[in-house]
C-alpha cells in the first residue's frame, strides 16, 4: 500500500516538473522575441549647403500726395459758385469755383476809361511838343516853353503806362474769380459754401491732391541703420544703390498692388523725437488705386543676403524651446535641432543659427517623427520659389523693429 502511494507521488511530481519545464521554456522563448523593432521612415531630405538669397525688408508706411495743393481765393468777395463735385478726380485747369465778377467787371472798366483818358492827354503833349519845338528852334518861343511842352509829354506819357498797369491788374482780378485747379488730382471738400465773403483771413477754399505718382513713407530707426551697415561692412549684406532699390506695397487685405516704384528721398537728419530716419518711396498710381493717408506694407526689394542656410517654411517646426527642425544624424536616425529663423526668401526661411553647411534636413514626412526615430532619407522634390508667406508659418522678424534695413535707404551717403 505504501509503495503504491509513493509511485502515485513519484507520477504526480514528474508531471508538475514537466508542466513547470514547459512554463519556463515558453518564457524563454517569450523573452528572447522581446518588443519589436519600429518600422524605418522614409523622409525627403535636403542637404544644407550656404548659397545667395535675395530677401526682402517689411515696414509699416503710409501713403501722401506727391503734391497737395492749397486752393485759395486771391481776391476779396463773395463766392458765388462752386463748379466742381466734391471728393471727384479733377483736371489741371478745371474751374472749381466762381466769384462775384460785377465788382470787378466794373473795375475793369474804369481802368479801361482811365487809360482811354490819359492816352489822349499823351496824344495832346505830342502834338503841342511838335509845334513848339521848330518855334523855340528860330527863338520864337523860349526855352522854357520848350522845357514845359517836353515835360509834359513826359508826364503824359507816364500816366498812360500807369493807368495801363491798372487795367493790367483789373484783369487780373477779374480772372482770379474764376478759381481753377492748377493740377490733376483729387478735390477734396468745400470749406467755404456759396455766399460766404471771401478775404485774407478766410480764403481756403479745399485742397487737391495729386495721385499720380503718389508717395509711401516709412521710418527706420537707428539701430537698423546700424545694423545693416555692419553686415555690409562684413560682406554678410549687399545691397544696389537706392536709386535701385524696388518698392512694393501690401495693401490692407493682403493684395499686392500690381505696380512697383522705387526709393526716392531718405531724410538726412535723425528725428530724435522718433529715433528713426524718414524714408519715401514714390510709386505710378494712374488710376488712383493708392490713396493719400492709408497704411500700407512697404517691402523693399533688392538687398541680397550672401552665402545663406535656408530651408523650406515646411520643416521649420514651433514647439516649447522655439523653432526647430528635423535633422538626420549619421546612424540614420532622426534628430530634432532647435534654430533661430531670420528672413523670410522665396519660400525659404533663412537660418541665422543651429545648421551647418553639410546638414541634412527633413522637409517631407515629419509629422510621425520621435527623436531617434530609424529613418530612410530620400532627396526631396524641387520646390518652386515663392515670396508669399504661408498661413500659420514661423512669424517673420517684427518690422520694423528687427528687421535689419537698407542702409542704402536709411541715409545719404551710407554704404550701398
């Protein structure tokens, strides 16, 4: 009986120590497959190499009339019309108001009669002076009768072009009663109504504005100036002559107004109340799309940044430590690079810092990236130029507070 009992526990034992075995292998073999290895990415790619990128310059400008003209009254009256519709575009020599002409009608007309009348007094001291002087030639008449009669002749003579010079400026204060625009442009309101009398102390009229070319002014403030001079003194900046440097403006909506000028006028002195140099664009506006006083973005064009990093807006990346991007390391694994984004160039960003030339930089397939990711690069697809800045991208440098400016611009005679 006991030897029974005890080949039942030799069975029991044996199975449990199979059972365990098994357990303990399948574990093993667990253990051995353990977690799986993450699938390889495969990213377009860039390789960072430092080229020259034209960029351009944003400030915040407002628009001025090229020449706006005072309309005034240049005689005393009463305004007795006003011909033209106020706020309308108007012609150079358009009549914009009429005043009372019969004053000065009658006034002309006594300058007229005044000079008829001393034109017959001279008529009347060249035909005595005719007869007198053969007389005082044979010693009829003495020599103060002929004094008398050439002097008289003077005189009359005199008189004519006085009263001849009145009627001159009768006329002329006849026509100044027709008050004309003296350029194109555009009329702004009437600051004196019909009936109102007219004098020195009142004689505003309205103003016209000329719109074409209109004026685009901005500022740059002192350390820009500063700024920019040193980078062309390294070589880091070129920039043309002024005279070179395009213009265009960004309207309120966004829209680029389709016509460019360029930089005609920078201020020589400092305002020291601003801390910034006034600066003027003059733009073609033939149809009056620009008009004066609205706020407008000025980008300057032409400046040139040498040997540049850029990358595309798509593979700069905002996150908790700034902007960054993606990058592969050599054991092909992805790594991200903190960067500090400056200008924005034809679709590109450029990279004052955080790459070097020989990088390579992720531009396609970052959005599943993990530091230390397995990646496969692949050369990404050519992009075409843009200088449009897309919605949502890395902010540009605060205009014009950051942005390095046109020394060019800034002052006569600075470097360019």
């Amino acid at each position: 009986m006991a030897s029974g009992l005890e080949s039942k526990g030799r069975q029991y034992a044996f199975v449990f120590l199979t059972a365990l075995a098994l357990a303990v292998a399948g574990c093993g073999k667990q253990e051995a497959k353990g977690p799986a290895a993450p699938p390889v990415m495969e990213v377009g790619v860039i390789k960072v190499a430092p080229h020259d990128v034209p960029i351009t310059f944003e400030f915040v400008g407002q628009t001025e009339s090229s020449q706006q003209v005072e309309i005034r009254a240049r005689v005393n009256g009463f305004l007795e019309q006003r011909i033209y519709t106020e706020g309308s575009r108007v012609k150079a020599g358009q009549v914009l108001f009429r005043m009372d002409q019969k004053p000065f009608k009658a006034a002309l007309d006594a300058a007229q009669a005044e000079l008829a009348q001393q034109q017959a007094r001279l008529t009347t001291a060249r035909q005595n002076l005719a007869r007198v002087r053969p007389l005082a030639a044979k010693n009829a008449l003495s020599q103060k009768d002929l004094d008398d009669s050439v002097g008289n002749e003077h005189a009359a003579a005199a008189a004519v072009d006085q009263a001849r010079a009145n009627v001159i400026n009768a006329k002329l204060n006849l026509d100044y009663t027709t008050i004309s625009s003296p350029v194109d442009g555009l009329s702004s309101y009437a600051k004196k109504q019909v009936g109102s009398y007219i004098d020195a102390s009142n004689s505003l009229l309205t103003y016209v504005a000329k719109l074409d070319p209109i004026w685009v002014n901005f500022s740059l403030s002192e350390n820009e100036v500063l700024q920019s001079q040193s980078q062309q003194a390294s070589g880091e900046l070129k920039l043309p002559p002024r005279g070179e440097m395009g213009v265009e403006i960004v309207l309120a909506d966004g829209t680029t107004y389709g016509k460019r000028g360029h930089i005609t006028f920078a201020d020589a002195s400092f305002n020291s109340e601003t801390g910034t140099y006034l600066i003027r664009a003059e733009l073609p506006n033939p149809e009056g799309t620009l008009r004066p006083g609205q706020f407008v973005r000025v980008r300057v064009l032409g400046a040139e940044r040498t040997r540049a990093v850029t990358v595309p807006q798509e593979s700069v990346v905002q996150g908790q430590r700034g902007q960054s991007v993606w990058t592969v390391s050599k054991e092909n694994k992805a790594e991200p690079r903190v960067v500090d984004v400056g200008e924005w160039a034809q679709g590109n960003w450029i990279i004052r810092s955080g790459l070097r030339e020989g990088d390579t930089v992720i531009v396609d397939g970052t959005v599943r990236l993990a530091p230390g990711a397995p990646v496969k690069p692949v050369a990404a697809a050519p992009r075409p130029p843009s200088t449009q800045r897309p919605p949502g991208a890395a902010p540009l440098p605060a205009a014009p507070a950051s942005a390095p400016a046109p020394a060019s611009a800034a002052a006569p005679g600075a470097a360019s």
